[in-house]
C-alpha cells in the first residue's frame, strides 16, 4: 500500500459562504501542523460563480488549498464524500464552513490519533452559546473508548472529528446523500462506530470551535416540522439496529438508543413543549408514540435520571395533561453557585469554594422531604398521586450529581473543569428541605487545561455541573465584600477580579491590565513591542455590529485621583472631556482591535474607553493603571 502523501485532508463543504468563512481561513492560516503536511479541500456545492471565485482566490494564495466544485445537491453530504474522495491525507478532519479549528489542532489530533492508530478522533470541541458543550465526553483523554456505553463514544453525533481516510474507503462509510437529509452526521457516525476498532478522545488540546452565532442553518430549521423531525429520528433508530446488530454489540446499541431518548424523546417533554398549543402537542404524541413503542422498551427508561423516568411513566400511561404540569416544574429549576471562600495555596494554586443551589426564577428551591437519610420531591398531589413512589425518590440521582469548578477562556473559546471534589448536603427553607452541594476547586495555572498551563487571559470562573442529569455551567456570583486583589500563582501573575460582569467571578492570567466591562463585553489590553499596546475587543467581529471606532478618554492622574472618590465628579469631567476625537478600529472575524501607546496605561492613570456613539455616561469600560500590586476597579456610570 502507498503512503499516504500527507498527514492530514481538512474536507470543507461551501455553499454560499458569508462572513464566518473569513473565520475559518484564519483559524486554518494559524495552524501549527506545517503546510506540506495537510491540505484543506473546499468541495462547493454550487455557489455559483461569487462564491466560487472567492475560494479560487484564497487557494491561489496557498499551495496546500484545492477547490472543487459540484452541481448543486442541496445538502452538505455530496461534498463531504467526494471530499474524501479526493484527500491525499492519512485522516481526514470535517468542517462547516463557518467553524474554526483551534491552532494547534490538527497537530496534536493527528499526532494522538496517530499514536493509538485510531479510526477515529473525538477532539475537544467547544461550542459559542452551550458553555457545558460536552464537557462529560472531554474530561480526559482516553486512548479508546470503542467498547465505552457512558459516555457515547462518538457523542456529540455531529462530524467535527478526524477519520481515518482508508477505513472510511475500506468500509464504504459514507453520509447519505440527497437534497435535505436530516441527521446525515448521526447516520454517519453509527456506520462508523460499528465498523471502528479504535476510537480515541482528545481532552487535554482544544481542537473544534462550533460557531453559533444565531444565524439559521438547514440543521436548526427542521424541528419546525413534527413530521419531518420525528421521521429523521426513525431513520436514526432504525440505522441504530442495523449498524449495531451483532449481540457483541448490545450494550452499545442500547447506549445508542438510550442516548437519542434522553435528548429527543424524553427530553423532548420540556416547558418549550408546555407552551406549544394543545393541538400542536398531541401531533407530536402522536408520531412519538409509535417509535417509542417500536424503538424504546421500557427498560431503557430506568437508564434515564428519575426526573426523565417520571416524565416516560407519565407518557405511557397517557396522562398527557400531569405530562406537560411536570414539564413546566422540571424546567424552572436554575443553578445558583455563590462563592464560599477564594485562597491562594503555598504550591501555586488558588482554591475556591463554593456554594450551589438550583431554584425557580421566583427564587423557590426544589421541593424535598427528607426521610430515612433519603431525598422525597415534593409534586403537586395531582402529579404525585400518578407517580410509583421509588420514582420520587430522587436520592441517588443527587448523589451522583457531578460538580467542578471550572473556567472559560474567551480567546481561544474553551471551557476547562477543574480538580476538586463535591459535597451535597441540605438545609432547612420555608418549602422543606433543600439540596446544597459543596464545590471545592482548584485553579493552577501551571496544570489548568488538563495538565497544560493556562492561556494567558481572562478566565470567567463557574460551575460545571451534571445536576438530576442536566448539564449546565453558569458563572460564580461574588459577594460584595469580595474585592480585587493581584496574586502571585506560581511563575504566573494573576489579578483576582472580584465582581468583573455583573458580580461574577474571573481570574487575569499573565495579562498586566485589565479593564471591568459594564455591559458583559469587554475588552483586552496586551504589550506590544516598540512602547505599544493593542487593545482588542472579541464581540466586534462585522461592520454589521455597528462600530467603526473608538473613543479613549485620559484623565489626568490628579483628577483621575479625586475622581475615584467622588463619583459623581468623574461623570461630570468626563462631559467635560467628551466628545473625544473617534480612532479607527481594524474589523475581523476574529474581533476588532487598535494599537495605541503604551503610555497611556502608566500607574495611577484612568482610561475610559467608548465604542460608537455611545454615551459618556456610559463607557464600555474603565480602567485604572496599578501601583503597589493594586488593581482598583470602578464600575461604570
């Protein structure tokens, strides 16, 4: 067998590409694997000439970049499987055309893969808007998880990984073509799960950046038809039994099948369904209930978290009005996790504890009667008296609840679970008792990222949590006695910024400024050679955000001094300074930044910083220079 010539085929389909592919050019631009080791295949499905013309210009500037262009198909599976095809690479890796790979990616996925010679390679992936983007699947690297059912070794179903070019070839493992062919990735992924003796996880080295920044895709419109999105499922189901038939295979087709039924069937009882009129919720009973009744034994329901388990009681029971009341109930509950205690350790590291409770958006905690050591909800009688007792008991399912410190950095998106440990215990509240855990982390940023030191940046700080089988991860609520403080963390200097959104914790690593923001968008400030600095704002990535400037207001160090004090003399000087000539930001995909002298940021001095027009009374941000280790912070306005 030849060689292959390259390491690795990067398989992007196009179809009318706009703004996000100047992204993913970049993100391929800074790919640390050199350029004679992989190449990057654009297969258009028939653009038209704009966009193919922009593609040819960006290949003809790069000698690893091809373009190929089809006959439109209407869906993104022609141009992957002629994609593959093509590739001259040993793996092959699949991208949207709006996505971005994280720059040392391809390096470290192939080099992983290619130590375990692994059919496939499950990359950390992260995801814009879902801060607990699989989390569960990214907690450590395994070098194979094919025979693994929790969690499901080629979850999530979406085909942002690295396949090995010739077992795909070998086994005919293609996505199922056609002009709209929903859930083309799932079906893939089952083909080559059941083919696969290898199938390896990435964790400690970031590799996939799914972007979703609110634009509709042919994948997010089609739950807007029962009929059409049920119908996908079954095609799913029935690949399920097909692919995974062999009796070796049991446990994991039932893993299959368990993992679409807690997301798409039972998971599907939500408040968003509550709210759908009465018409519109018996259609989807009625298309649910056949594939249950073919797809899902009801033994498959006792592998699902007791709240999930109340829900398919209720279902087959046909109690559909007890069925959409507990929806309502299920889906008030929202984390709370407030900071305990914050403690920098002798050995570089900073340990925090916090405190976290999940209640409704009236500030009501979750019902619960304690009895015999063992956790009771407490439902309305008319949900209640429906239900067998062992499914309100919800004891096991806290117990195993799973909570960790976390943090996310912004550039490069990424979110990072600590070490540490979790305790539940409860207390007494006006509605009974109320289930509390305990989260104790540590944040080193020596070992940060699974081991690797932390990106220089700032960290948001919160909990990732597993809670009754729902994941989530919202930030640490700081006290307002908590206050900022510059900390010393082994090789590394940190600023603690105590309340920096809208009273959440995050932590500054290796960066010697940083600016609070008031509107929960911020911005960095990095050294540059020659006495220069460059500020940077990640939000402003279009024209189409409405900023094409930006405004810096100094004052000079004795007002900034009285100013500090007194606020309402900082609102008034800054009229009096207002309006500040506008500099020109440079726009990317990637964010907007401007360079400006470094002298602006000496000690004792205050910044105010405005993009646009926006009013003086209201700048994006402050920030004050430090002196003796201090940070001091002002909140806007």
């Amino acid at each position: 067998m030849t060689a292959p010539a390259l390491k690795v085929s990067v398989v992007i389909a196009t179809y009318r590409s706009g703004a996000g592919l100047d992204r993913l050019v970049a993100s391929l631009d800074a790919q640390t694997l050199p350029t004679a080791e992989w190449e990057a295949l654009f297969v258009d499905d028939g653009s038209g000439p704009e966009t193919l013309a922009r593609l040819e210009s960006l290949a003809a500037e790069r000698a690893n970049w091809r373009v190929i262009p089809l006959e439109h198909s209407g869906w993104p599976s022609k141009p992957r499987n002629v994609g593959v095809e093509h590739a001259r690479g040993e793996y092959v890796s699949f991208m949207d055309h709006d996505d971005e790979l994280f720059p040392d990616g391809l390096r470290a996925a192939y080099s992983f893969a290619k130590r375990n010679r692994a059919d496939i390679l499950n990359g950390k992936e992260s995801h814009t808007t879902a801060v607990s983007w699989a989390m569960t699947q990214y907690r450590e690297n395994a070098d194979n998880i094919r025979g693994q059912v929790d969690p499901f070794p080629v979850a999530p179903m979406n085909p942002h990984k690295m396949y090995r070019t010739e077992f795909l070839r070998t086994n005919g493992i293609k996505f199922h073509e056609g002009s709209r062919v929903l859930y083309e990735d799932n079906l893939f992924n089952l083909e080559a799960l059941s083919r696969a003796s290898v199938i390896s996880t990435m964790a400690d080295v970031p590799y996939y950046h799914w972007v979703r920044d609110g634009s509709t895709t042919g994948s997010s419109t089609f739950r807007r038809d029962p009929a059409e999105f049920f119908g996908s499922l079954e095609r799913v189901l029935r690949a399920t039994q097909e692919f995974l038939s062999e009796p070796s295979d049991a446990a994991l087709r039932d893993a299959a099948i368990s993992y679409q039924h807690r997301l798409r069937f039972a998971g599907h009882f939500n408040a968003a369904w509550a709210r759908r009129s009465p018409s519109v919720r018996q259609r989807e009973i009625e298309l649910i209930t056949p594939l249950i009744a073919e797809f899902i034994p009801e033994r498959l329901d006792a592998t699902l978290p007791r709240r999930l388990q109340a829900k398919m009681h209720l279902f087959r029971a046909g109690e559909w009005d007890a069925l959409t009341s507990l929806a309502v109930i299920e889906d008030q509950l929202d984390p709370h996790h407030k900071l305990e205690s914050v403690v920098p350790g002798d050995d570089g590291g900073l340990d925090i504890t916090t405190r976290s409770v999940w209640r409704t958006p009236e500030g009501d905690p979750m019902r619960l009667e304690v009895r015999d050591g063992r956790f009771i909800r407490r439902l309305p009688d008319e949900i209640r008296s429906l239900l067998p007792a062992e499914l309100l008991d919800i004891t096991d399912d806290l117990r195993a609840s799973h909570l960790a410190i976390a943090g996310r950095i912004s550039s490069p998106l990424s979110t990072w679970a600590f070490p540490g440990s979790t305790e539940l215990v409860s207390q007494d509240s006006e509605a009974g008792h109320e289930a509390v855990f305990l989260t104790r982390g540590r944040f080193d940023p020596a070992t940060a990222q699974l081991g690797h030191p932390a990106t220089p940046g700032m960290w948001d700080l919160g909990v990732d949590a597993v809670f009754l089988g729902s994941a989530s991860q919202r930030r640490i609520a700081v006290p307002p006695d908590v206050r900022a403080a510059q900390l010393r963390l082994g090789s590394r200097d940190s600023y603690l910024v105590a309340g920096s959104d809208k009273g959440k914790l995050a932590i500054s690593v290796d960066v010697p400024w940083h600016v609070s923001n008031a509107f929960s968008r911020g911005f960095a400030i990095s050294p540059m050679p020659g006495g220069r600095a460059r500020l940077t704002f990640p939000h402003v990535t279009s024209a189409a955000d409405g900023v094409d400037g930006v405004t810096i207001t100094l004052l000079p160090r004795r007002v900034a001094s009285f100013a500090k004090r007194r606020r309402h003399v900082m609102r008034r000087v800054l009229e009096r300074l207002w309006p500040a000539p506008s500099r020109p930001l440079q726009v990317s995909p990637s964010g907007a930044e401007i360079t400006v002298p470094r002298r602006l940021f000496r000690s004792g001095r205050m910044l105010f910083v405005t993009l646009g027009g926006a009013s003086p009374r209201q700048p994006l941000g402050i920030h004050v220079g430090t002196r003796d280790g201090e940070i001091k912070r002002l909140p806007a306005g």
